[in-house]
C-alpha cells in the first residue's frame, strides 16, 4: 500500500495546505468554507460532505480521488505548468491582499510612496488608474 493511501483525509487537506503556503484562515478563504468546519475537518473530527470536496478540489485543481481515498495522482491534469500556474495564481492573490491590508493601515505619506515605486516598476499602473478614474 503506497504512503498517500495511508494517509488520512485530515493529512491531505494539509498537505494541499503546505503546497500552497497557506495557513488555514487563507486556505478557508480560498475554498469558502468557514474557519472552524475546516479546522473540524483538519483535527479529524467530522468528514467533509460532497460540496466542501468539491470546493476544495475545484479551488486548487485537485484529482477528488486523491483527496477522498489517496488514489492516482494529487493534481487533476499533473504537469509542471499547471503546478507553476496554481503557484502564481495564489501568490497574486496573497500580493493583492498584502496591498489592500497595507493601504488600510499605511498613512498618506506611505501610500503616496507606494504609488510612485508602482508607476516607476509596473507601466500599466498608471493605465489602471487612469481606467479606474482615480
């Protein structure tokens, strides 16, 4: 018996979690179901019904056999690009939030500063803004 079928759901949804880089707040988010459900899923102490397996496959690509009973490969389509693409995708995303928590939190003197490195590093900023009326 190879070692993924040995491994528990609980061991999956955590390895899926290390992939990824992401903690289980983040990883809540991603697949939309609710904090503590995916903590109670992660200690082993309920089983996830059809829609949360469904979420979590649909969310990161993941082969639903591989996650219910750690049969064939981890990935739906397992090749390097699709890996590499999931990757950059979530660490788009983890960029975009880092950038709206830090605009919340950053005085006027910061955000302006922000802007000017993103004008300077990214051309299509200034198009963005310019789209977005700002």
């Amino acid at each position: 018996m190879s070692l993924e079928k040995k491994m528990s759901l609980a061991v999956r949804l955590k390895k899926i979690m290390n992939d990824n880089k992401l903690n289980i707040k983040e990883f809540s988010l991603k697949c939309q179901i609710p904090y503590r459900t995916l903590q109670s899923y992660l200690s082993g102490e309920k089983m996830p019904g059809v829609g949360p397996i469904v979420k979590i496959g649909a969310s990161f690509g993941i082969n639903l056999n591989w996650l219910l009973a750690g049969e064939g490969p981890m990935y739906q389509n397992e090749t390097r690009e699709q890996k590499a693409e999931y990757k950059k995708k979530d660490e788009v995303e983890r960029v975009i939030g880092w950038l709206k928590d830090w605009q919340n939190w950053a005085d006027e003197r910061k955000r302006h500063w922000l802007g000017v490195q993103m004008e300077r590093t990214f051309p299509e900023y200034r198009e963005w803004l310019d789209k977005q009326g700002l």
